[in-house]
C-alpha cells in the first residue's frame, strides 16, 4: 500500500489558534475548514478525533478535498452527523493511490479503532476449515481455525466447529482417513480403536497399501471439492461388484460409507444446483436492531450459515449497513468467486474491485432478481427476520428482568450494567477473584477479568481481605480510566497494581453497556458486603449501589437472602423469575471465577522447580532431568554430582546447588 500519513498537518491545523486564556479549544466546522485548505483531491482515508484524541469516525473519499468539505455546513446533515462534526477537534488523512485501496484501509481501520459514528461488525470471531494435510507421506483430516501456515488442501469455511466435527466424523466413515496427530502416528506399533471401529484405514502399521490410502485421500478431496455425486456412483458401483463376487463383507463396507456420504448431505439442508462457490448475505431491520445473516456455499455445498448483529446508528439504512459490513467482513478473509445480497449497494462496483485485488481473481457482487439465486436470498432473509425476532425476544424479556431487579432492590433505575464478583481457591493457595458483566443484552463476555490475587499480607483463605483487594483494584483503575467529578481516587498500594486485569475469557466484544456499573452484587453475605462497602468508602464512592448474596440453609437454592446497606435483609419469593435471573448471574460469575482459579491451579501443578534457576535452560534442564530423572532429585544432589552431567559446568552446577540451598 502506498500512502502518507499526515500527522504533521493535523497536528499543526489543532495548534494553528492557540488558546488565550480560558478560550474553549477549536471544533466543529472551523478545524474542518481549516484541514480542507491543506487536502488533495485524490483518494484516501480521514478519521475525525474528539478533543481527547478518541476516534469518531473513520471514512473513505475518491476525493478527500470534497468530502471533507461536505463537513463544513451543519446545513442538510442527519442528528447522527451534526454531532460528529460539533465534536471533531482535529483529523488525520491517509492518502491512497486508488479508491479500491481506500475501502480496503477504511475497513481495516474501523474494525481496529471501532469508532463509535461508524457501523461496527461485532462477534467477528475466525471460522473453522477442514485441512487436509500436505506435509505427511499419510495425510490426515483435520480441523484448522487461524493462519493457514500448514502445507495441506484448506476446505471451508464452515459457519462453526460442530459443522466441521460432524462432517469429519463422517468423512471418516466414509473415506477412512485419519485424524491422529503426526507424533501419536510415528510411535503406534499397532492399530488404534480408530481402526478397531472402522474409522480408519490403519496407515500407521501397514493396515493398509501406501498406494490405496493414498486413493482413499483422493477420494476424500473430491467429495470435498464438490464431485460428491461422482463418488457416489463410483462406491455404488464397487458396493454391487463386491456383491456380485458374494464378497458381502467387502459390499457391506462400500454400503457404509456411502450411507457416512448421504449423512453429510443430509444435515447440509439447501444444496444449490448452479452456485458452485458463493456467499449469500441477507439484512433485516426491526425495532432499532440489525440482522445480517450469513449462508456458505463451497462446491456446490452449504456448509453453514451464521447470524451477525452488527452496532450502527438507527440513521442508517440497510444497504448502507451491509455495504460497511462487507467491507469489515472480508478484511481478514478470502472472499469466494460469488457475493450474493438482498440490497443493491452503492458502491457495488467498487466492492468488487477491491475484493478482486485483495484475492487475485475476479470476485463478483450481485442482487439477484429471479432463478435460484434469488431463492438463496430469500432464504437468508427469512433466517435473518427469525434471528432478529428472536433476539429481539431475548433482549424484552431481558428488559423485563432487569427492571423486576430495580424494584427488588431499591435502584432508581433499571440497571444497564451489572457486575458480580466471586472469589475461588483452595485454603488460601491459587487465589483468583472473579467479575463478570451483564446488560441488556445478556452477559457481556468481552468484559470478563480475573484477579490473582497478590496481597502478601493476606491469610490464607481470607475472604475478605480477598475481596477487599479485587475491588480496590478495580475500582482505582475505573477512577483512572473513567473518572467522575464525585469521585475522590487516593493512593493504591503497589502491591495490587492490577498487571493482570485486563485478561479476558474471550476477545473484546463491543457491548454497549455503561463504563461504570449500576449495580455490584457480592457472593458473600453482611460480612461480605461490609467489606465492600467500606472499601468502595475508602475510595470515596458512596453512590454504587450493593448488594450480598447468601446461600440459603443447606445451600439450597431459592433459599438465598440478600443484603443491602442500611436495610434488613430479606428473600424473594421461590418463584419469582428475579430470583431465578440473580442466581443465573451468581452461578456464572462463580463458574468465571472457578475457571479461572482451575487455570492458575494447573499452571502451577505443571511448573518445574528448574524453570525458577536463572542461567538454566531447556537444553540444561533436560539434560538434568535426563541424569537425575526428578527435579527432586536434583535438588538433593551435590556440586560434584551436577557437575558430573554433560553440559553443565562447575558455575552451573554451583548456581543450581546454591537455588536450592539457599
């Protein structure tokens, strides 16, 4: 990509007015204005900053000069752009060679800064393929997500990981490839289950002909490449020889696989007859959410389809939603031969270019209108209006739940963010603290942490002193990051400086749900809940609302009290679906917290006493390992004794003694 970045010019058009006294900081159409003097009238790239240097919106122009002079009037513009420009303090450019190279840049740029005016693709999470590996003299079946750094013929996408599991477990049957790693191939001295049960050939200890597995794997990639039909008729040919001959085992097996081949097609549903490769994309707008649903075509095969709600002001239109979304979509993908929507888009053409370019053959974007095509669209729409319906449903009843928990507890509202911390360990030892999120729309994954907690003047097991930690450290960095005016951040210990905060369950999701919360509900009862109180207090937040959850008698669930500060504490009805909603977030935020204390348990179970000796590496270790068999072994040994094993001289062997008694 050739382009300038120009930083300098933007930095200098912020500070071409310095301010005099207490006169507000340049925006709005006057630092547009003064960028417009300085642009050319070629393609490129613009993002428009707020005074904070956040982005607010990233665009794409043939001509930078004249789009960016559609900003200088308020006149004729949308809410949604009025605000934009009112909050614009400064911009930045990019300048491309062609427009094709603009789209491509724009997209890669939302996707990573996530400016909130733009359309926002949300859940983009990578797609499962079937490889089938190259770089073997016995190949095998796998499924691959991520890079495609592995020698081998790649077949998907498929919409998601069961999709691919199913369709290998019959292609095992079908084709008997394996599926074993290659380390587990090359130590085999005798055939495996796999091959007990028929689901493989056995290519490990000779079961079978180098010569025929490697038709078998042929076989395989031709189902897979789309000549299923052709397959078929070659087993159903071999499977009534076989039975001519009365060699009904041998007709049995081709009877097998074929029945493993009609299964795959079977749970595919929709097969086209004249699309060979195509992805078919359908958009649907109700009640100020967006559906777009996704369907996969590969070989004249579908291989899956998957819903994506994307975030988008309710100013925009579909086809302007899914024109961005395309974009984004295929950022990090290979685009197929064949794009098929339900909306004309506007710059259609130039959509296809791009995408042309980026994969180095011709990719064709179309609306259809009539014949097969317009069947495969329809079809997505009509999956995209259920989808949509049913989290529409899910995000009433969700309405409705959080609004029973404003009235149970008193809050003036109903809560747009609520989070729940757990503590998890085994007396004392592995200690981590747990904080899930939910909204509106659900649990808020994207927003997870985990604690390990660091404190060590803590005693082992003190609840809490644990959760005195996990909340001061969360709420010091809101402060920092997110600071109120009725607020008063003090002095933190560094000790619980929160290094390890911002580890997720899964990647970052794009939620909508407010910074700081609305509710903290505390697995833990008045003790628990004093302890919080007293240290949201100590950080001078006294307008959190809290609230304590404890088990009932026996743990029963349903049995659970709850307390609030300043309030006697009380139960809510068995049956009341507030209760059941406050026990689904209690449960999952102890699932996190479990989890996450599982994880750290295991790392430290497969830790080695080695690992901590400064000077040591792999090679010394295993050659340690090698001499002594046990790391405790090691321990026990003398200077001559470690000096005695190859590779280790007398420094090391002193430095190693001297670890271990110190």
């Amino acid at each position: 990509m050739s382009g300038m970045q120009d930083d300098t010019d933007s930095e200098k058009s912020a500070e071409s007015a310095p301010e005099t006294g207490n006169a507000p900081a340049r925006k709005g159409v006057e630092v547009i204005a003064d960028e417009v003097k300085r642009l050319p009238n070629g393609p490129g790239v613009y993002r428009m900053l707020d005074e904070n240097g956040e982005v607010l919106y990233v665009g794409k122009a043939r001509s930078l000069k004249k789009r960016v002079t559609s900003y200088t009037r308020l006149q004729g513009q949308s809410n949604r752009i009025m605000r934009m420009i009112l909050a614009t303090a400064s911009m930045e450019f990019v300048v491309t060679q062609t427009e094709p190279e603009a789209l491509l840049l724009e997209a890669n740029l939302i996707k990573r800064l996530r400016p909130r005016f733009n359309v926002l693709l949300r859940d983009d999470k990578s797609f499962p393929y079937i490889l089938v590996t190259g770089d073997h003299e016995s190949p095998a079946i796998v499924k691959h997500r991520g890079a495609r750094k592995r020698k081998g013929e790649y077949f998907g996408p498929f919409a998601s990981a069961g999709a691919v599991d199913r369709t290998i477990n019959a292609l095992q049957k079908a084709f008997l490839i394996r599926t074993c790693s290659d380390s587990y191939y090359e130590n085999r001295s005798r055939p495996c289950l796999q091959y007990q049960i028929k689901r493989c050939a056995g290519p490990c200890t000779g079961e079978i002909d180098p010569a025929d597995y490697a038709g078998l794997v042929s076989e395989a990639k031709a189902f897979l490449s789309g000549r299923s039909q052709l397959i078929k008729t070659q087993l159903a040919k071999q499977m009534e020889a076989a039975s001519a001959d009365l060699e009904f085992e041998r007709a049995a097996i081709y009877r097998d696989r074929l029945s493993a081949l009609s299964h795959i097609q079977a749970h595919q549903g929709i097969n086209p007859q004249s699309v060979e490769e195509a992805d078919v994309f359908a958009i649907h707008q109700e009640g100020g959410q967006t559906c777009v649903q996704v369907f996969f075509f590969r070989t004249g095969q579908n291989w899956g389809n998957r819903a994506y709600f994307p975030k988008a002001d309710k100013s925009f239109e579909e086809a302007d939603i899914l024109e961005s979304f395309l974009a984004q979509f295929y950022d990090d993908k290979p685009a197929p031969r064949q794009i098929l929507l339900s909306h004309e888009l506007s710059e259609q053409d130039l959509l296809a270019q791009a995408l042309s370019e980026r994969t180095g053959r011709k990719v064709d974007v179309a609306c259809p209108k009539r014949g097969e095509k317009k069947e495969l669209v329809d079809h997505a729409l009509t999956n995209a209006r259920e989808a949509l319906g049913r989290r529409l449903a899910e995000t009433s009843s969700q309405a409705r739940l959080l609004k029973g928990v404003a009235e149970a507890f008193d809050l003036p509202q109903s809560p747009r963010r609520i989070e729940v911390y757990d503590n998890s360990h085994i007396m004392g030892t592995n200690a981590v603290g747990g904080m899930i999120v939910a909204g509106l729309e659900g649990f808020a994954k994207g927003q997870y942490r985990k604690f390990n907690i660091k404190s060590e003047d803590l005693v082992p097991g003190d609840d809490y002193g644990m959760m005195r930690e996990v909340l001061t450290r969360r709420f010091s960095r809101l402060l920092k990051e997110h600071a109120r005016e009725d607020s008063k951040p003090e002095a933190v210990d560094p000790a619980l400086k929160d290094t390890d905060e911002g580890e997720l369950e899964t990647a970052p999701a794009d939620t909508g749900v407010p910074a700081w919360p609305e509710l903290v509900l505390i697995d833990g009862g008045q003790g628990q809940l004093t302890a919080a109180r007293e240290t949201l207090e100590s950080l001078g937040i006294t307008d959190v609302p809290l609230v304590g959850i404890a088990k009932g008698p026996d743990r029963d669930a349903g049995r659970e009290k709850f307390f609030i500060p300043g309030r006697q504490s009380f139960m809510l009805p068995e049956r009341d679906p507030v209760l059941y909603f406050v026990q689904r977030l209690r449960d999952e935020a102890h699932r996190f917290a479990i989890g996450s204390h599982r994880a750290r348990r295991k790392k430290d179970i497969t830790r080695n006493p080695l690992d901590e000796i400064a000077g040591v590496g792999p090679t010394r270790k295993k050659a340690l390992l090698r001499h002594f068999g046990t790391a405790k072994a090691v321990s026990k040994a003398g200077v001559d004794d470690l000096a005695a094993v190859p590779g280790i001289s007398e420094a090391i062997a002193k430095l190693v003694y001297d670890h271990f008694h110190e």
